[in-house]
C-alpha cells in the first residue's frame, strides 16, 4: 500500500463482518512495534527488530458508507464475481481490490464513486 492509496474500512471481528467506510493511506508500511512489545495481545516471540514479521500502516478516514456493507451482501452481488476477499479460503488482510469493484461497493454503501488514482 502507498502513501495516498484508499482502501476500504472492513470490520472482520464484527457480527456480520462488514465494509463500513473508506480510509486512505497516510503512512506507508512500517513495522508493528506491538509484535515486539512482550506486555501485547498481539507480542509475537519470533518478531525481532531485524525480522519484524508483521507490517502496520497509518489511515484517515474519508467517507462511512451511508449503509453499511456485510461480507453476504458482497457474496451475493453477482458484480463482485472474482473479488479476492470472496474467493473460497481466503482469509483478509490485505488485499487488492479492482477499481470497477470498488466502485460497486461504494454504490451498494450509497455513496458516490471515488477517484482512485
């Protein structure tokens, strides 16, 4: 992910899991200092200032979508055939969205189509 790109704002640990808005990119990659951080939820023994194992990136928000969107809706959207997050096995985190399916989803959440760059 690059300085400015949009992504959008998933809620994966929600009931449904849901899109609930756009965010963009405002600090690129860099690594998640909670990995290293013994006293963390999310301390990983093997993250090591040399091997930082997990990347952590900074957001701002955009636009909530006026409805949010649940992983069934995508589902069952026929427009979204092919969308990695929909594909069989796949587990989120990051992934690539194409620009006609970002379009979809922000007109399935009511708000207008964004510029993506």
């Amino acid at each position: 992910m690059k300085l400015g790109d949009l992504v959008f704002f998933y809620h994966s640990n929600y009931k449904p899991p849901h899109i609930a808005g756009v965010a963009k990119i405002c600090k690129e990659g860099y690594p998640d200092f909670t990995a290293q951080d013994p006293e963390s939820k999310y301390f990983d023994e093997k993250a090591t200032p040399e091997n930082p194992r997990w990347m952590m990136v900074d957001i701002e928000p955009v636009i909530a979508l006026k409805k949010t969107i649940s992983l069934q809706e995508m589902r069952d959207n026929p427009a979204l055939e092919g969308m990695k997050l929909l594909m069989k096995g796949s587990r989120l985190s990051v992934q690539p969205v194409t620009k006609d399916h970002f379009n979809i989803i922000c007109e399935m959440g009511g708000i207008d189509k964004i510029s993506i760059e």
